[in-house]
C-alpha cells in the first residue's frame, strides 16, 4: 500500500507470522541528519570481533539468487525436525501442491 492509505508488515517469526498494520496517513518525517552518535575512531577501526573469520568468503556468492526474488520461511520446531535440509521441504511441497491441483481438477 502507499503512504497515503497505512502500510501493512508481514513478518515471521519462530512462533510463526506476525502482520502489523498502520492506519497512519501521509508520508513519515524526513530523519534528522544527526540524529545518531557518531562512533569512536576506535571503535569504527574494531567493528568486528575476532573470531569472525571472512578470509574464504565469498563476494556476491548468492547474489543472483537474491535478484530473483526469495521467501523465507521460519519452520515450527516440530516440522523442523521432520525435515533434515530445504531440498526435503521442497520435495514434499512439490508433491502437497500436486495432490491440491488433483483435488481442484476432480471437484470441477
């Protein structure tokens, strides 16, 4: 929705979705420039802890991926026990959605 009519959130969280809406009219308040403290040159040297390891990372790895457009899906904990990696629950996805359009086509 635009600005003019709320906005509407969708979020998921381990306990499952969460929608959120505003019914606040018009667009939000520009933010203050300076609004934040600024950080220390110490600290902005010392940004990462040391135990973060980047050096085989790499660049742009799933960019492409994410161009595309992607949905996460936060499972409950029971589900995600049944399910050992995401090709399992694409698997078993794929199949659910072919017995749904079955069912569609036998009751027309």
């Amino acid at each position: 929705m635009g600005c003019e009519q709320g906005a509407i959130k969708l979020s998921f969280t381990p306990n499952g979705a969460i929608i959120s809406a505003s019914s606040v009219r018009g667009q939000r308040a520009a933010a203050k420039e300076n609004n934040m403290k600024q950080p220390s040159a110490k600290t902005a040297d010392n940004d990462l802890q040391p135990e973060y390891d980047f050096s085989t990372g790499v660049r742009g790895k799933h960019f492409r991926r994410y161009q595309r457009g992607t949905n996460v899906v936060v499972l409950e904990p029971d589900v995600a026990k049944v399910f050992s990696n995401a090709a399992t629950v694409n698997d078993s996805l794929r199949a659910l959605a072919g017995i749904i359009r079955r069912q569609k086509v036998m009751a027309k």
